[in-house]
C-alpha cells in the first residue's frame, strides 16, 4: 500500500516537471498555447488537491507544506522565464520575482516556526497568488491574440499584475517575518 503523505507530497512536486514542460512548451503556437494552458490547469488541479487530500487523509504536516511550497514556486518560476523569454514581462520584474520566490522559500525554511501561523498572513499571500493568476491568464491571452492577429493592449496590464503581484508578495514576507 502506497503511503498517503507520499501521494500528496507527490502531487506537489510533480509541479516541477510541469514547471519544466511549460517553458519548453509556451511558444508562438496555437497547439502549444493549448498544451500550455493545460499545462497550468493540471498544476491548479494538483495545488488544489495536493491541499485538500493532505487534510482529508489526515497528513498535513510543516514539511508537506514545505514541499507544496517548492511545487509553486517552480511553476511560478517557470511561467516568469518563459514570459521573459517571449518579452511579455522585462527582466527587471522578471528578476525581481523569482528573487522574490527564492526569498520566500527560504524565509518559510529559515523562520520554520512561523509557518503553523501562517493563515495569519493568508490575505497578502492571497493577493499575491491572484495577481500571478491574473499574470499568467494575462500572458496566455497575450499569446493567444498575437496568433490570432487580434490587438488589445496586454502588456501593460500585465506589467501592472506582475507589479502588483510582486509588492503583495514582499508584503507576505514582511507580515511571516514577523509573526510571533
């Protein structure tokens, strides 16, 4: 019989490869733009499930959420490269946020006490992961336009989401930082 924490931990890290899969995959392409998206949907499912089997089967734990963690940071990464790549977002933004995640990772890892009280900072970690999504669809929509030959003006919502989603994301390590 399988261990039930593996399974969950698992579907948390089978995100890196994900990760791995939409950069190579997110291209100027309308079948590529269609692996793409379900490449990000089969990543919200086993970020959704990941969660919601750790508290049915009754093994949520510090590390699970460590190893949650590591799964969204690396999707989340990989969107921000290949979005750099295809100059949906500059590299000074590009930059900024993955040192965001890194930081992030590491002050979860480093300040480990904090992270059972981490539903404290719930609404700037929020913030933050709906300003990635609106990222990300942003980028997508992008993408699909640019095939299509439809214009509207993406990039500077998008710069404004990425933006957004990094200032709610500092905030996050701000408000776990000091969490007592």
């Amino acid at each position: 019989m399988v261990n039930p924490r593996s399974i969950v931990n698992s579907l948390s890290l089978s995100r890196i490869g994900l990760a791995l899969l939409f950069v190579v995959c997110f291209q100027r392409s309308a079948t590529l733009l269609y692996v793409s998206v379900a490449l990000c949907l089969v990543a919200l499912a086993t970020d959704v499930l990941d969660g919601y089997l750790a508290r049915l089967l009754q093994v949520a734990s510090i590390h699970g959420r460590l190893w949650d963690s590591l799964g969204d940071k690396s999707f989340y990464a990989a969107i921000i490269i290949a979005f750099n790549t295809q100059g949906f977002l500059g590299p000074m933004v590009s930059w900024a946020l993955i040192v965001h995640e890194v930081a992030l990772y590491i002050t979860r890892v480093l300040y480990i006490e904090n992270l059972p009280k981490i539903e404290q900072i719930r609404p700037s970690t929020n913030w933050h992961g709906y300003f990635m999504y609106l990222t990300i669809v942003l980028g997508l929509l992008r993408v699909y336009a640019e095939i299509h030959g439809l214009s509207f003006p993406i990039h500077p919502y998008m710069q404004a989401s990425a933006y957004a989603a990094l200032v709610f994301g500092i905030a996050s390590i701000i408000h776990f930082l000091k969490l007592h």
